[in-house]
C-alpha cells in the first residue's frame, strides 16, 4: 500500500534510525461529544497530519501508537491505533500506556468542552430557542506534561487568527517543550487538506516550514523534534 | 462500479419502470451546524439510506437528484447530487428545484438547531461552563410539504423510543403523505449501519419492512411509494 511505499522511501533517505527503541504516541483527529445517541459537537479534522506523523516516527525506527478520534484513514502498516470517540475517553487511553513513552504529540483536535449532561435518549425539539450547558473537557496536553517523569511532549495550535502569539502562549502556559502551530483560516492548509504550512516555536527558538504535502512536513517536524531532544 | 451493477440487476429485476420521466428528489446525511470556523454540531447519519434510496428511483426509471450533507460516499452514477452543509444551506438547494419534483424524499438528518450566532474566528477556551445558544432550523420536509403544488412527500422518523407513536405524530403534524420511522437505538440498524428495518406508516396503513441490507430495503420501500402514488 502506499504507508508501505512511503515508509521505503523515507528508509532512503534517512539512513540512522535516530529513534530505534524509542516509544512515540500520537493522538490524532477529532473527539467527538455527545448531545444524545444521535448528535454530537464535533471539528473538522481529518486526522491526516497526525497519521503522517506516525509515518515520520516509524520511519525514524519509533514503536509508534496512534490514539485517533473518530477519522476516514485507515491505520499505516507497522503502527499501533486506539480507537476512541470523546475528549474523556482519549485522555483515559493515553493515561494508560503514558508511562512508557519517549516523545508525545498532541495532534489531535480535542474538543475543550463536553456537553454538561448528554441525553441517553433523542433530545426532541420543541422550543424555538435552546440553550446547550457545556463544561470544559479535561486538558489531555496540560495533563501529559504535568507527569513527574514525562515524555518530549509536543503540542499543536490551529488558530485563525496571531496564530504565532497564541501558540508561544499555549508552549508557556502548559509548559510543552514545543508547539507546531498552524493557521487554519487559509484555504488548502491544515484540516481536511493533504499540505500544511506550520511554525514550529520552543523556548528560545523557532522554524517556520513552508506549505507542503503532510507527509513531507511531518518528517521535516519529525526531525526537528529529534534534534530538539538531543539537544535537551 | 458496484452501483452500476446493482442498477443493472434490479433492471431485470422490475422489468417496468413505473417512475420513468418522473423526477425524484432526496435529501441524505447529515447537515453541520458551524460554532466557527472549525467547531460544528452534527449527527451519525452516514447517508447511506438517502443514496440507496436514490439507486432504487433511478432503476425505477426516474430523474433523480440528491441534496447531500457531508457524507463519505461518492454519488451513484445516473444520479445528480448537489452538495450542501448547514440545514439553511438544504433547505434553499431544496426549494430552488422543488417545483419539478414528483416525489420528495427527506432522509437527510437535518440537525434541528443551528448556532445562533456562529463566530467567524475560533472562539478561545477559558471558561469553565459555557452555554451555547441554539435556534430552531427551518423545517425542510414542513416547508416542502406545505407548498401548494407539492410533490409526494415522504419523512423519515429516526428514533430512539416510542417509534412508531413518534413517527404517526409527525406523519399528521408535517402532513406528510408518507413516513418511514426506524428505532436508531438497535445496534447494527440505522445509523452508519448496511442494514435497516423500517415501519413505513400512511394515512390509513402500515407496512413493516423487517432489518435488511439497505439497498433492498430501499428497493422495497420505492416500491410502496410507488404503490401509494398511484393510489391517490
């Protein structure tokens, strides 16, 4: 399959294997809140660039896990997935084998509210107007990086607006040891599109990788990270 | 394609073509309601019943158009699909065709409530409660159903209790010629499910189509519309 095809290639081109016996854990895609059996709060990601990236780390030599939202992809060859659906649920899957991994990257979209009391039962409409009780979902970054022994822990930004000011603030604030942001307001970029433009910003540095294919840019990230650890 | 088959046997199958040069209009999948720009609310629907349902008119021999909301499946061939997101967005790609429609068919799962006011930018996390104000969407079945010249027009009910007594009720209230009520609650029914049972209710009957693959249940289900029509 392609995976298959794209990992050959990329065994070419990156000859040392920087990150044999290393443990990656990616999550990617959305969360999905439920409203009632039926209806729930959702984003539009697609997954795409946090499956890339799970390429870039197998191909570097990782032992690679995938926790993913609810995405259209299939699982690359060689690579382990979790499936969950909810902000909670993907915080409880990645809780559960943390312990064991060298370098975390959010790359999922998490939905940072859940709905207060979803409905075991279709919610029928009736009133003209209606008011949806959200409550924010745990913080799944924040709760990885807080660990006393925790991994290289990568964050992602997708903003619309002072995409750099934002991201350097959300580096800080949950204390990530880098943040690969990216501006989701220009067309064929980011969500649901197969190329990217990211800034990659840590303390007292930052790259800016220009839009291009997100296999091609999740191993440039990929590189940037495993420099980023040696030089810890 | 697998489309083009099932055409090709159904054809020897219904050797007449009781729709031919009538035009049938279906609504499928879901609708997505925008917080912002990357946040929406949606549903399960996955489609699959709305574009079954277009194959089965198409091999009775009818025009067939699909208004489809988001959905992972490409558009039978013979078939004309015009994509849409929101319910606002349905509803006018609905009502600019809707006069050269003989048989209308509302299987999409309109969300029920939009946003009331979405934010062009992607609204920052801070609070710890959020309430987000919702307002009803317009009713797409009720709007087609109360035109003048309308076409038959025919509702889907997906519930999770009390189904049938549900469906009866909207059936009158939408003035419906016909509904078509499924318990979405049952597992491997429904909802992104290949297979389906539905109680196909009228003004003065009933019939019971029991869970089935999709595509047959779509077959028969013309078949009763078809039925009805020519009893009017």
């Amino acid at each position: 399959d392609i995976t298959q095809r794209v990992i050959t290639y990329f065994h070419h081109v990156s000859a040392d294997k920087p990150l044999l016996g290393k443990r990656v854990m990616i999550t990617a895609g959305p969360t999905r809140e439920a409203i009632d059996p039926v209806r729930y709060i959702s984003n539009h990601s697609s997954g795409k660039m946090g499956y890339a990236l799970a390429v870039a780390a197998r191909v570097l030599g990782a032992q690679v896990t995938i926790v993913s939202g609810p995405v259209a992809l299939t699982c690359p060859s060689q690579i382990a997935k979790i499936d969950v659906e909810s902000a909670e649920d993907m915080l409880k899957a990645v809780m559960t084998d943390i312990d064991k991994q060298d370098i975390f990257i959010g790359c999922a979209a998490v939905a940072d509210y859940r709905i207060e009391q979803a409905s075991s039962d279709k919610i029928k409409k009736s009133a003209e107007k209606m008011q949806l009780a959200l409550t924010r979902n745990p913080d799944i970054l924040a709760t990885v990086s807080a660990l006393p022994q925790r991994p290289f822990t990568v964050g992602f930004a997708a903003e619309t607006s002072n995409v750099v000011d934002y991201a350097r603030d959300k580096l800080k604030r949950k204390k990530l040891d880098m943040i690969a942001a990216n501006d989701v307001s220009i067309a064929d970029q980011g969500f649901n599109s197969d190329s990217n433009a990211l800034q990659v910003i840590w303390d007292g540095g930052q790259h800016a990788l220009p839009a291009m294919n997100k296999q091609i840019l999740a191993h440039q990230l990929m590189s940037i990270i495993v420099e980023n650890m040696s030089n810890k």
